[in-house]
C-alpha cells in the first residue's frame, strides 16, 4: 500500500486533471468546483457527480444518484474494487456523456 504522501499527490494529480477538462465546457451543460480535497460536478445544472478521496482506505470515491464506485490505484490506473474494470477517467467522462451530452476531454 502506498503511503500517505504519495497517495495525495496521486489524488491531487488526478482531482486537478478532471477539473482542467471542465475549462472549455459550456458551464450550462456541466461545471466542476474543485475545494477541499473533493471535487463536484454539477451537470445541466441540477445533478450531481462527486469524485472524493478516501484516505484511509487510499481510495477515490466517485457518486452519482444512487450508485458508487470505490476505485483503487492499479498499475498506475485508478480501477474499480469489484473487479469490473471501471477506470475512473473514463467514468467520469461516460456519465458526463450522457447526462449533459458534453464530450469530455479525458482519456485514461
């Protein structure tokens, strides 16, 4: 398990990413708020996607509506803990997809 230094650089590289491919967006249709080590997605102005560090656990939580995602460093890719291979950039980008119609630019 990595420590927790080194855990917070990761989580800070990858909160920092996601919220950079907000800047072209139409703010409208998707807008992210980046504060206090979480980061909020608000889409077409009403629902809600958060993407959250889990410090002991050296996780990154991800919420939207009823579901959850717990994502683990793996081979330097944040993938889901159920074995489903759910990688947190491009989840983030499908959900942002299909509930504002944005493309995101942000691969794995």
């Amino acid at each position: 398990m990595m420590n927790e230094s080194e855990y917070r650089q990761r989580v800070d590289e990858v909160m920092r990413r996601v919220d950079i491919a907000f800047e072209d967006i139409d703010p409208d249709l998707a807008e992210s708020d980046y504060t206090q080590g979480s980061l909020v997605v608000t889409l077409r102005q009403s629902l809600k996607l958060i993407v959250s560090p889990q410090t002991p656990l050296r996780q990154i939580w991800v919420a939207f509506r009823d579901r959850a995602w717990h994502l683990n460093l793996t081979d330097g890719r944040w993938l889901d803990d159920r074995g489903e291979g759910v990688e947190l950039f491009a989840l983030v980008a499908s959900i942002v997809r299909e509930q504002a119609g944005v493309a995101l630019p942000l691969s794995p």
